[in-house]
C-alpha cells in the first residue's frame, strides 16, 4: 500500500493505493534513496501537467527499443506493422493518460484473488 498524508492531497485526507508485490519491492527501494522533500514525479511533466505527452513519448521511446530487438527481419516486419505501443490502435483506441490511471485503479480488483497475484 503506497500511503500519503492529507497534506498532499487534493481533498486534504490520507490517501492509499495498494500496489501489486511485483511493483511495491522496487518501489520502496528506489523511494528509500531520495530525500525525505523530494517529489516521486520530478521534472517539467509534472509541474506543467504534461503528463499525456510524456506517456506518449514513453510509449514511443519503448516501441522503437521493441522493434529494433527483433531477431529476424520477419519478426521486424511484424513488429513495425502492429499497433502495440502506438498512439492510436486499429479500434482508434487512444494513449490516454487519465485512462491509464483508471486502468491501473481497478487492478486492486483484480490482485485481491490471490490466483491473478504474480
């Protein structure tokens, strides 16, 4: 569980959100090394709500690392013609960086039967 005081939130309560055990270890670890002040989402997309375009560049950064370990150029082939990690699918389906968040909320769900935890 990844917990905040009400002096950091919008609506000034406590919050938490579970985490799944994949995520929480490497989590704890690397918030461990920052100053106790230091913010988890540095930089200008935070400060500047650019949130979207930074998951969008993510995305784009990581497809084309994707592509280029194709072992053959078949699978190369492949890879370029997919729609994974592109900006819109073949359904127009967005990137969406508020649609993530939603996405990642209902996972709790899904990680309290312990037959879906990793």
């Amino acid at each position: 569980m990844l917990s905040v005081g009400d002096d950091v939130t919008k609506n000034n309560k406590d919050a938490g959100q579970p985490l799944p055990p994949s995520m929480a270890a490497p989590l704890e670890s690397w918030v461990r090394t920052l100053p106790p002040t230091a913010p988890l989402w540095p930089g200008l997309g935070a400060a500047h709500k650019q949130g979207g375009k930074m998951l969008k560049q993510d995305a784009a950064a990581a497809r084309s690392a994707w592509i280029a370990k194709a072992a053959i150029p078949e699978e190369k082939a492949m890879r370029e013609a997919s729609f994974f990690l592109q900006p819109k699918d073949a359904k127009g389906l967005l990137i969406d960086f508020h649609a993530l968040r939603h996405t990642y909320i209902d996972h709790p769900v899904v990680w309290s039967n312990p037959a879906n935890r990793d």
